[in-house]
C-alpha cells in the first residue's frame, strides 16, 4: 500500500499538478496586487471617489430589520473580475501569443515544407492503396471466370477428340497392317 501511495507521489501527473497550483497561487498574488494597487487606485482617480462600491446601492427593505441588500459588492467583484481578467489578458496571454507567433514565423518554412513532403507521401501511398484494392464489378468478374471455364471445357474436348481420332488413325493403320480393313 505504502509503495502504491509513493509510486502515485512520484509520476509525473501529481508533481507537474503541484507545481501549477504553487505557481498559480503567486501568480494570483502579482495580479491581485497590481488589480489593487495599480488598477483600483486609478479607477478611483477616474471616478473622483473610491473605487470601492461596497456601500453604493444598499437596499433595506420595509419591515426587515436585517442587513441591507448591498448591490455594490457584487459590482465591486465585478469590477474586480473584469480587471483581473483584463491583467492576466495584458500580462500573460497577449505576450504568449506573440511569442508563439514569433517562433511559428521562424519555424514556420520548416513545418510548411515537412508537411508538403508528408502529405506528398500519404497521397502516394493511397493511390498504391486504391490500385491493390481496387473493387472488382461482381458480373465481370464471374463472367470472366464463366469464360475460363468453358475455355477449359473446349480444350478439354479438342484433346479428347485429338486422342479419338489419333486412336481411330492408329487403330486404322493397325487393321491394315492386319487385313481387317
């Protein structure tokens, strides 16, 4: 059991899974700290007040002595959303992107002519294919077997009347030569 449990610690699966959540949960903190210190801030210089919309729309309603139903903090995790979602947009994907872009060009001439080449062989190899299973019509074929076999019944019978009449000449000669004929 025990040997189990460390041959599942050791794949590769659970460390690369480990790694990701480590590096995602630091990862998580540059965003949330550029979200909040950079982003926010500026947001609240735009809108002249705090960009913190916690209090903005509280709703109580008559006859509840509860708390108040605050509409501004679902618009402040919006808010936040939004920005985090524009931040990892900025920071991550765009850049990846044109890095991925780059290497395609360089690489790019590489793969387009490999791949010419293998498509260039895969055609080739079907029509090999199509030539060696090529689907025969079912008439013609047994049509062309029925020609065989009676080919082979007339030549059976040329011989058999070849032998006859070779019989037929020798047992002539034969009677001659005794003075039956």
């Amino acid at each position: 059991m025990i040997k189990g449990f460390v041959d599942f610690i050791k794949q590769g699966n659970v460390v690369d899974l480990a790694v990701a959540v480590v590096l995602g949960t630091a990862f998580g903190a540059v965003i949330n700290a550029l979200v909040e210190n950079v982003l926010m801030p500026l947001i609240g210089q735009l809108l002249a007040q705090d960009p913190d919309f916690d209090n903005l729309f509280a709703v109580t309603l008559p006859g509840f002595d509860g708390p108040p139903m605050r509409f501004g903090v679902l618009l402040t995790a919006l808010v936040n959303f939004l920005l985090i979602a524009a931040a990892i947009y900025l920071v991550v994907i765009l850049p990846m992107n044109k890095f991925i872009a780059a290497r395609q060009a360089l690489l790019g001439q590489a793969e387009e002519i490999a791949e010419e080449e293998n498509i260039t062989l895969l055609k080739e190899i079907r029509d090999q294919l199509r030539v060696q299973t090529e689907v025969v019509n079912p008439a013609a074929f047994a049509a062309a077997i029925e020609n065989e076999r009676l080919l082979e019944e007339q030549r059976a019978q040329a011989e058999a009347a070849s032998a006859a009449q070779g019989r037929s000449r020798l047992g002539r000669a034969r009677n001659m030569l005794w003075g039956k004929d």
